[in-house]
C-alpha cells in the first residue's frame, strides 16, 4: 500500500494537460482502485486528476488544483467556443458532457459535484456554476433555443438566447433536472427530480414541476 501511494505521488507531481502530463496520469492510476475512489489522486496534482478516458480537446481549458475528471468525461471546445473553468476541488463524474460554442464558456466553482451523465451545452450564452453546487444525474443546461418560426427548417434558424445561466452557491438540483436559458437559480436553492426550470428561482427556494414553480422555502 505505501509503494502504491508512492507511486501515485511521483506521477501526480510530474501531471498536467499536457501530452506528457496526461501520461503521468495514466501511470499514477496503476494499482488504483476504480472510481470515486481515485478522487484522492486529485489532491496529489497541479490539475487535479483527469482520467485517461477522459476526451479533453481546445486551448481553453483550465482546471484548478483538486480537481476531478472522471472516465469517459468530455470537454469539448467547438470553434469560437468559450473557455471551461473547474474551480478547486470541482468533480465532474463519468459520462458527463460539456460542449462550449460561439458565446458560451462554463465556470463551476471550488467544491461542486456534477453526477453522471449531465449536459452542460454552452452556446450563445456562458453557464456558471457556483461554490459547494451539487447536481444529480442526468441533468442537462442550456443556455439558449432554436428558432422556430414557419417556412423554414429549424436546423437552418440562428440560436436565440434570453441570457446565460447562473446556479449560484449551495444549491442542489435533483435527478434530471433540465435548466434553460436566462434562469438563475439562487444560493442554496433545491430544484426537485425532472423539473424543467424556465425562469428564475429566488435563493433558498423548494421547485418542482414542468415547468418548475416554487413550492415551499427552505427553513
């Protein structure tokens, strides 16, 4: 167990984005368990862990000290697209994917966890995620919309966006919830399962629904 951990440490030191840091990662992660239970390679490392599963591709990503990248993650940067920031100690689990498009970039603050399987679709409008946020599976965020208007096709119409998207800190978000653009969603607000958030939600709040509506207030 020391000769492991050992290991890890030596190639953590020596890890980073680059081609050659990237392989460090990739050996620092021999004899280590699966999963979550990497998380603490990401303490070891000038940009946390990032698994070698992991699709990363543009200039612009910049990832703090404690971060997690988990298997088969993908941050992706379209031409024209924005930067991604991960904050300290910010976690991004498998599955999840993160696009940035003309007008859009993604910020997740020091601390929060996205769970599996979410999307984070930044075009025409950034999306920022706060301290301490915590985001259940199978939650998607869109910063903005197609237009639909008749006599020609939807692919062919320019995106419309009535503004980025903002979950400000400790707010917790349910299993599948969906957020759309120009919402802001306050401090330690919770969003519950599958709701559909079109408008804002004030800080401390209790939302459900489609589309979501406030139901209570935190005590």
């Amino acid at each position: 167990m020391q000769l492991t951990a050992r290991w890890a440490g030596f190639w953590m030191r020596r890890s980073g984005l680059s081609r050659a840091g990237r392989l460090a990662m990739r050996l620092a992660g021999w004899g280590q368990p699966p999963y979550k239970a990497r998380r603490h390679l990401a303490r070891l490392g000038p940009q946390g862990y990032v698994s070698p599963q992991a699709v990363l591709h543009g200039a612009e990503l910049h990832l703090a000290r404690g971060c997690f990248v988990d298997d088969e993650v993908v941050l992706f940067q379209h031409p024209g697209g924005g930067p991604v920031h991960l904050a300290e100690r910010a976690h991004i689990y498998r599955g999840c994917i993160v696009e940035t498009g003309p007008g859009g970039s993604l910020t997740i603050g020091a601390d929060s966890h996205i769970q599996p399987r979410c999307q984070f679709t930044a075009f025409a409008g950034p999306i920022v995620l706060g301290e301490r946020v915590q985001v259940a599976p199978n939650c998607s965020f869109y910063p903005y919309d197609h237009g639909i208007a008749a006599g020609q096709r939807v692919v062919d119409q320019p995106l419309r966006s009535r503004g980025g998207i903002v979950v400000e800190d400790d707010a917790w978000l349910g299993v599948g919830v969906t957020v759309l653009d120009g919402v802001v969603i306050g401090a330690g607000a919770v969003i519950g399962a599958g709701a559909v958030v079109t408008h804002s939600v004030p800080a401390g709040a209790i939302a459900i629904g489609v589309p979501a509506r406030v139901v209570g207030q935190r005590a």
